[in-house]
C-alpha cells in the first residue's frame, strides 16, 4: 500500500506539490505573516506546471524556488509601497497633520492675520497672511499646535 501512494507521488509530481502548496497554507493560517502564503502560491502554480508538462523533479525544484522568491519579492515590494503611503499620510503621534490640505471655509472673518475656520462639526483658530472675509473657501497648508494656517483659494 505504502509504496503505491509513494509510486503515484513519484509519477505524479503535480500530487506531491498541491499536496505541498495546502500544507504550507494551512500552516500560513496558524499565523507565520505571508511567510508561507507565497510558498503555498508557488507551490499551487508549480502543480499547475507539472500537471501541464511533464517535467523533471529537479527542474520542478528549481521553478519553486524562484517562484516562491519572485512572489515575496513582489509581497515585499508592496508592503514597502504601501508603508511609504502610509507613513507620508500619518506621521507618528501627529494626527494634526491629517488636516493639512482640507478644503474649508472661513467663519470668522480672519483680519490682522486671524480668525476662525469650520473643520467637520467644530471650528478652529486659523492664521493667514491676508485678510478673508466669512465664507471664503480656503486650504489648511501648515498646523502650529491648535492653530491652522491657511491660504485662500483662488
């Protein structure tokens, strides 16, 4: 019985690497971060390949593994660009900067240099180096503490 399943594993390689490709995601479930999702990928694509052509177990070996690196390779440089987004939008223990580049209007006329600005359901004091009258739609571009700068839109 025994060397029945290893005959068939053995002629059918396509078997052993989606057998190999569901062993490495139910491992990648148990929590290993994408570690073993893209070798359980490569692996599926792998028994693809083999079910297709038949080819050597070598030559199988060989297309895993640079499967299994070019698909974390592309997982890494997808974390990396999405990690640039995300630190570019919030900077650590900054959420003030979320405001910079909010369109508004103004709500208390902002002369001498300041007034106040509506943000959602509050209003914020805002500094600008002109005059604007109520209603004027302007841009947050800088947060000093709790106070906005802002620039007129034109």
């Amino acid at each position: 019985m025994t060397y029945n399943v290893v005959s068939t594993i053995y002629n059918s390689p396509h078997w052993f690497f989606l057998i190999l490709s569901g062993i490495l995601l139910i491992v990648e479930l148990l929590g290993t971060s994408g570690y073993s999702l893209w070798s359980g990928v490569s692996a599926f694509f792998v028994a693809i390949i083999a079910w297709i052509i038949p080819l050597s177990w070598t030559f199988l070996w060989i297309i895993f593994a640079i499967l299994t690196m070019v698909t974390a390779y592309v997982w890494f440089l997808w974390l990396k660009h999405k990690n640039m987004n995300q630190s570019k939008k919030r900077a650590l223990n900054q959420p003030k900067s979320d405001l910079i580049g909010i369109k508004t209007v103004v709500v208390e006329a902002i002369t001498n240099g300041n007034g106040r600005v509506k943000i959602n359901d509050g209003t914020w004091m805002a500094t600008s180096d002109q005059n604007l009258a109520v209603g004027e739609r302007v841009v947050v571009v800088d947060v000093d503490g709790l106070i906005l700068k802002v620039n007129k839109i034109q």
